[in-house]
C-alpha cells in the first residue's frame, strides 16, 4: 500500500477536519458592595485609562434606546496573564463601578483557534480558578486604594460578593449547539461532566435563552452566561448579566441585613412595651430603635428605587426581555418579595417604637403638668406659711 504525503498542509487539513476550533472571550466577573452610595461626578476620574463605550457598535438593540440605560463607569487596570497546560494566556482586567456602592472586577481573556478544552479549564479548572482569584484580588485592592483616597475613612466592602461567568462563542447558532451543547449547558450550571446529566435536565438548562436574530441566541443560567454570535457585539449583554448580579448581590446583603434587624430588636422592643412609668421616662431605647429603623428603611428604600429604575431604563424590547431572563434565573422577583414582607415586618414594629414614643412624651408632658401643679402647691402653703408668720 502506498503511503501518502503527509505534508504540513494536509497535517493542518487533518486537525481542521478532526478538531473544532474556537474563538471568543471568557468574562469572569468579582460583584462586590460598600454599603454606600457613589457620586458619579467624584468617580468619573477615580482611575486612569476608562472605557469608551461610543466606541462599540451596537447591533441589536436600536442605538436610540441606550442613552435611557444607565452604564457603570469602567476603567482598565491592566494586563496580566495565566498558565493553561504550560501555555501563557493573556487576559485584561477592569473594574466596572455603579452608583449604588456596588464595582465589578473583570478578567477578560481572548481566545481564538483554540480546542474547547481551554473553555473547559477557564470554567471548571481549580488551579486556573486559584491563578484568576489572585488577579482579581490585585485588582480589587487596586480599586479599595483609590476609593478611599477619594472618600474619607475609606469603603468598607461588605464579607457578600457574587462571582459570575460571561462566555462568548464566535460561532453560529447552529454550530455552537451542534458541537458545544453539552460544553454550554456544563458552564450555565458549572458543571464539568454535564454529559453524564440527564437530556431533560439539560434541555431545561438551555431553556431560558434569547435571540435576536435567526444566527444567534444568548443562555442565561445561575453561574454563567453564554452568547452565541457572530456580530462581536456583546458589552451590553454583559452590563446586562453584571445589573443583574448587583441586584442580586444586593438584594442578599439587605435580606441578611433585614433579618438579623429583626433578630436584635424582637427582644427590645417587646422590653420598652413592658416598660414602667419611671422606666421610659429615663431610657432613650426607644428613640434610638427608632433611628435604627428610619434609617434602614431609606437605606432600602433607595436601593429597590434603584433597582426599579435600572430596570424601567431598559426600555427596548430585547434588552428588557434578556433582563427579565436574569431576574428569572436569578429570582430577583422573589428576593423583592421576601424583602417586601420583611420591611412590612419592620414597619409594624417602628410603629409600635413610634406609638411607646408618643406615649413616652405623653409620660413626659402629664410629669410635667403633675410637676407644675405640685409646685404651684408648694408656692401656696409657703405663702400661707409665710402669712401665717407675719400675723404672728
């Protein structure tokens, strides 16, 4: 039998016929909070290099519809690079700051004509994991540095923080499901062997999807997202996917806030319920129950405000549609709720501090009278007594 030439031109036609190629980018996203609001105007010029965002084009929604979309400000920190299997990978780094108190640390990294077996470190490798944490960690005090030069006594960044994955697939639609199906469903859900998973679980998995053309489609689950697209158009479904993670994050940090409040104050208040007369007159428990609770419900008040905005500003069609896939993978709806219920529970029990208020200055006002009439008596027994003793 003759054997063929197996010239550097066919060995490169074997590996394209044998092995699927792949470009892209794999996002991994570090949500933190302060537990403060930002001024926009202070942070503007917080660090160097920001992202200009006029310089992507937008190819889905309608350009008209952005500037209702309220966007972070974004900064690039640098470069650095990690070890995939003894090859060097570059990445890129930024951190994403919202108004709310809350920032975002990006590692960005760039691929193309790879095999899915560095998407498959990126997602599920530890020793990958342990090298991007340690970037990000960089990145991180990067940021904490600059804002406490620009706030006094500096932030405090909450012990919450989500971590979320951002995955783009240069390919078609029909390709990325073709090849990747078990690969994608793998990341939404991190799982590495979602192979060995069961098909309905999985088709369930790629359920919650959108498209908004006939070549496209965007995945939404609980640890990734992943788009799939030839137009390389995709930071606004990455703001997208990082609001949606704010929210979220906020909205834990308020429910361990609300709940352990609420944990604190039963035993007190029903204390300054039981109170003695003498008792309320000398304590300042209830004032400062008080204050307590006023300033928790404006706390919240203005973080649902601006979750209510950031969700009303996205007027356009499919950006309002791939939000309500976040808030359902999410259940960010219920989160609201439960929030919802827990002030209620708070706002019954300021009125109860507010009622023993009331009857504190009630306490306070029949004392004073008492006390007025008491003295007005001691004037007229000294007058007496002293008439008494001029008669004599």
């Amino acid at each position: 039998m003759t054997v063929p030439n197996f010239t550097l031109y066919n060995a490169l036609l074997y590996l394209a016929f044998f092995n699927k190629f792949m470009e892209g980018e794999f996002i991994r996203m570090y949500i933190y909070d302060t537990n403060q609001s930002f001024d926009e105007d202070r942070i503007r010029n917080l660090l160097k290099q920001p992202e200009d965002f006029s310089k992507y084009e937008f190819t889905a929604p309608a350009p008209e519809e952005l500037p209702t979309f309220n966007l972070p400000q974004v900064f690039n920190l640098g470069e650095g690079e990690i070890k995939i299997r003894e090859k060097t990978i570059k990445t890129k780094q930024q951190v994403a700051i919202y108004s709310i108190g809350s920032f975002s640390i990006r590692i960005r990294i760039p691929f193309e004509n790879v095999d899915e077996h560095l998407l498959e470190s990126l997602s599920f490798d530890k020793e990958v994991e342990k090298q991007l944490n340690q970037i990000a960690e960089k990145a991180k005090k990067k940021v904490e540095g600059a804002l406490a030069k620009l706030y006094s006594g500096g932030v405090k960044i909450s012990n919450i923080s989500e971590l979320y994955y951002f995955c783009y697939l240069n390919m078609s639609k029909q390709e990325g499901l073709k090849n990747y199906k078990n690969l994608i469903a793998g990341i939404l859900i991190d799982e590495p062997k979602a192979e060995s998973l069961d098909t309905e679980y999985l088709n369930y998995t790629l359920s919650k999807n959108i498209s908004y053309g006939n070549d496209d489609v965007l995945y939404v689950g609980w640890e990734a997202t992943v788009l799939i697209d030839k137009s390389r158009a995709y930071d606004y479904e990455l703001i997208l996917a990082e609001i949606a993670n704010v929210q979220l994050l906020k909205f834990r940090i308020y429910k361990d806030k609300v709940s352990t409040l609420i944990q604190k104050t039963t035993t007190e208040v029903n204390e300054i319920g039981r109170m003695s007369f003498l008792a309320r007159l000398l304590s300042n428990r209830a004032e400062r129950l008080n204050t307590t609770f006023s300033e928790f419900e404006n706390e919240m008040t203005y973080m649902l405000n601006w979750a209510e905005n950031t969700v009303f500003s996205m007027g356009e069609w499919y950006l309002s549609r791939l939000y309500g896939l976040f808030a359902s993978s999410f259940r960010l709806g219920e989160l609201k709720d439960s929030l919802t219920r827990d002030a209620s529970t708070l706002s019954t029990r300021k009125e109860l501090v507010i009622e023993q208020l009331r009857e504190k200055d009630n306490d306070i006002l029949e004392f004073i009278i008492i006390l007025l009439i008491a003295i007005e008596l001691l004037i007229e027994l000294v007058q007496i007594f002293v008439i008494s003793r001029l008669g004599h």
